[in-house]
C-alpha cells in the first residue's frame, strides 16, 4: 500500500487536514495500481466549506465582472500552458488515452477562458411601463452559494464548464469531484488558487459521496445544486433538494442515436461514428448508442465501420498512439459484458470484437466491438451501455426510424448523417433531443448550449445562456411623480 497522502480539502484559501483519520486510495484503471491517497471529508468538512463560501459572497459578488474576469482570464491561460502536465494526471487517474486528455485540459481552460469574457456581460433589461408613473428595471444578481458535482468521464471540463460560469456570475462555489478522479480537481483548484482567487470563493471536498451530498442538499446557504452524472442520481437530488427551495441544474445520461441515410458521405460518416462512439472508450454521455443505417448502404457502411474500428490500438493512455484506454471500473467491464451476451443471446451477430481483450495489461479493457442486426428489446438499444459497444439497425423509412429514435427516456443528443438540406431541417425538427449534430459528432463547445430535454437534465451549460443557470433576475419597481 502507497504511503503518500494528497492534500484534497481545501477550505477558505487552506489546504486542509481532517479529523477523520480515514483515507481513499486513488488507483489508475489501466495499471490497477495505487496512484496515491486523499483526505476522506465528510459533512463536517462540507459545513465548514459552505460556510466559507457564504462568507465570501459579498465580496466576491460585489467586484465588478471586470474584476472577476482577470482572475478568471489567468486561471485558463495556466491550465493552457500546463496542458501536458494536468493532461497525464487525467489520464493516470482516468485511462483515457493522454492526446484526448490533453485536449479535455483545453477545452476546460475554453470554458474559463469564454466566462472570463461573458463576466462583464450579466446583462438587466429596462422594461417600458404601463403607465406613466413607473420605472421597471431588471437586474442580474448572482443566486449564491453553489454546490457543484462532477463526473469522473470528464474529471477536468466538467468542473470548469460549471465553475467557470458561477464564478463569472458572482457566485461562490463548492466542488465535489467523482472520487474516481479527484486529482484533476485538486490541480484545478491549485490553479486558482495562483490565478489569485481570494479565499472562500473556491472550496474543495472530497471523501464521503453521501455525507457531503447530504450537507450540500440540505444546508440552507447552498442555493443551487449543479450535478453532472446518471439520472438515477439527478432525481435523488431534485426530491432531496426540495425541503430548501433549492435550484437545482441536472445535466444527466443519454441514450444518442445516429441515423445513417441513404445519401450519407460513407466515408465521413463512419469516421465520425468512431468518433463519436469510441471516444473516451464510449464512456461519454453524448457519445452514440444506438446506429441506426438505412438498408441501402448496410453493407458497405458496416464493412466501412468495422475496418476503421479494427484500426484503433487499445492500451495504456500515456503510451504514444493509443486510441482506446480501459473502462474505468471493473462494475463498467461487466455493464459491457452484460449488454454484448444480451445482444447475441437475442439474435445480434458479432461484427468485431467481443468480450474477451487479448492483451496482457490488468485494467477493465475490451475491445470495440460492433453487433449487427439489432432489435429493439436488446439491452444495448434500450440503456445506456458507458462502453465500447456499438449496435447496428437497419431502417427503410424516414418516419419510422426517427419514431424508434425518440422512443426513449433520454434527450441529450442525436446525430444525423445527410447530405440533403432539407432532410436536415425535416429530421432535426422532428427528433426529441436537446442537440443535434448533422454531419458532426461534437456538440460540446464553451460558446454553444449544451443539455437536454426529458429525463436528460434540465439546464444548458455554456455560451452565454450558462451564466442563466447561476443568474436571479431581480425586479425594481420604481414611482415617479
């Protein structure tokens, strides 16, 4: 056992001890082996951060968003120049191959780097009156204390797409990491804190997932919940939230189609389908579930998918050219296994890969593998798999195949592959998500929205409709004589 311990609980400007003398062992997926380990907090450690927090407030709300923006402008430009470095951290804590790290670590100085420009742009409205003896003014005032929880899938971006738009609005944050992958938040917070982020406005806990949710949910100082992760947990918050009053901003699973018509580019549109399906070994929340091709160009498009596929190399994130790293538990490995015996059980034939990786490292990996003939009760198409599994379905009609897309508890994204314009518009109208990508499997940029409909979430992150999420509009009604 590794005898390092992590500082992990940062609280109003301090990196902190605990009273507890109980720790977590952080292990890399891949190697299974210990990386180090972090203070285990619990709901006292979260009170006293909240409190932290709620003490820092009016300062920090009270600069104007030109004030804020500088901290923010140079929080992005150290993670940008300390890319490589944060980017073998992710990847040592969460697999991912390191030039997919790398480009989460700046895509999350994006993030900061877009709020840093929209933290002088908490825009009000002057409303024209009614009547000639009043004024209405509309003005933004940041909603408080923010807890924040994240996700391991995206232990850097997640963190700064939620925290870069609540510090832009003036609000004061408390951050949760998945306990998966606490070391990239710990790095976040590190640069904040030499960006110059006065104390208390950022805090930091890990250890005890319930202990400190239950704090976060029911301590009355905490104003918004903003929660990336499964639904199952999303509803748990909204019921748990309610006694407060609390807002609560949900961005949740998804279950995405792709729709191959019969005038897709082959070409393009299988590389994107990789893209989209294998990236982060498919455990993302946008990335494609469900393949759906039109008849016509099965064959070639299959054949098409599973030489390219064939083509990925599997092994450790940090070793150069490594296009798939392991899943990241071994409860993810049996999700994969469960859903691939589901699928051939019930009629799928297997296009490539399977259940059983031939290489020699000990981490939760297996191959991309692809299943064709896929039917509507296979588990693959019904939930949410978090794997490198990708299952074919044929259609012949445009109504029913966007009827089969729709026909789902998620809303998150689905993709499109066309080269018609108005089929485009046609589709893209009629499918029941809160994204849509046509010919383009990368929805998640800082100046755009991104969310959900349905049991998907509730919220848009980024652009500027994030800073929303964080923003009360207050109104002033004045009389005049």
């Amino acid at each position: 056992m590794i005898s390092t311990l992590t500082k992990s609980i940062y609280i109003n400007g301090q990196w902190r001890e605990v009273n507890s003398a109980k720790t977590q062992t952080i292990y890399n997926p891949a190697t299974l082996e210990a990386i180090t380990e972090i203070a285990y907090g619990g709901q006292e450690e979260t009170k006293e951060a909240i409190d932290a927090a709620s003490q820092a407030f009016p300062n920090w709300s009270g600069m104007t968003g030109r004030e804020r923006s500088r901290i923010l402008y140079k929080a992005a430009e150290l993670m940008r120049k300390d890319a490589k470095r944060l980017g073998e951290i992710l990847t040592t804590e969460q697999g991912k191959p390191l030039k997919e790290a790398i480009g989460e670590v700046k895509g999350a100085a994006g993030f900061l780097l877009w709020y840093a420009e929209e933290a002088s742009r908490g825009y009000g409205e002057w409303i024209p009156s009614s009547t000639k003896s009043k004024r209405l003014l509309v003005i933004p005032k940041p909603i408080g204390v923010v807890a924040a929880i994240t996700p391991w899938n995206f232990p850097s971006s997640m963190i700064t797409r939620k925290l870069g738009p609540a510090l832009a609005a003036g609000c004061t944050t408390v951050l949760k990491p998945s306990p998966e992958t606490p070391l990239s938040a710990i790095e976040i917070v590190k640069i904040f804190e030499e960006a110059g982020m006065p104390p208390g406005v950022v805090n930091l806990v890990t250890g005890d997932a319930q202990e400190i949710g239950k704090e976060m949910l029911t301590n009355k100082e905490v104003k918004l919940i903003t929660f990336t992760g499964s639904t199952a947990v999303g509803k748990y918050l909204m019921r748990e939230a309610s006694d407060t009053v609390k807002k609560v901003s949900l961005e949740l699973g998804g279950h995405a189609p792709i729709i191959a018509f019969d005038d897709a580019d082959l070409d393009k549109a299988t590389t994107l389908a990789v893209a989209s399906k294998f990236r982060n070994n498919g455990q993302t929340c946008i990335c494609a579930n469900r393949l759906y091709v039109h008849e016509a160009i099965a064959d070639e498009f299959t054949a098409l998918l599973k030489e390219k596929v064939e083509k990925l190399k599997i092994g450790l994130g940090l070793e150069e050219n490594t296009d798939l790293g392991p899943l990241i538990s071994e409860q993810a490995l049996e999700k994969f296994n469960s859903h691939l015996d589901d699928a051939l059980a019930k009629g799928a034939e297997l296009v490539t890969g399977g259940s059983q990786w031939k290489g020699d490292l000990p981490g939760y990996f297996c191959p991309p593998t692809i299943v064709k003939n896929a039917t509507d009760e296979m588990k693959v198409m019904r939930e949410e798999t978090f794997a490198p599994l990708f299952p074919i379905q044929t259609f012949t009609n445009e109504d029913e195949v966007i009827r089969k897309a729709n026909d789902t508890d998620y809303g998150l994204a689905a993709y499109i592959f066309t080269e018609n314009t108005s089929r485009t518009l046609r589709v893209s109208e009629k499918l029941d998500y809160g994204m849509i990508g046509v010919n383009d499997v990368f929805p998640s940029v800082p100046e755009a929205p991104f969310g959900g409909i349905k049991q998907s979430g509730n919220s848009k992150e980024g652009g500027h409709y994030g800073m929303d999420e964080f923003l009360e509009k207050k109104l002033i009604s004045i009389g005049i004589e």
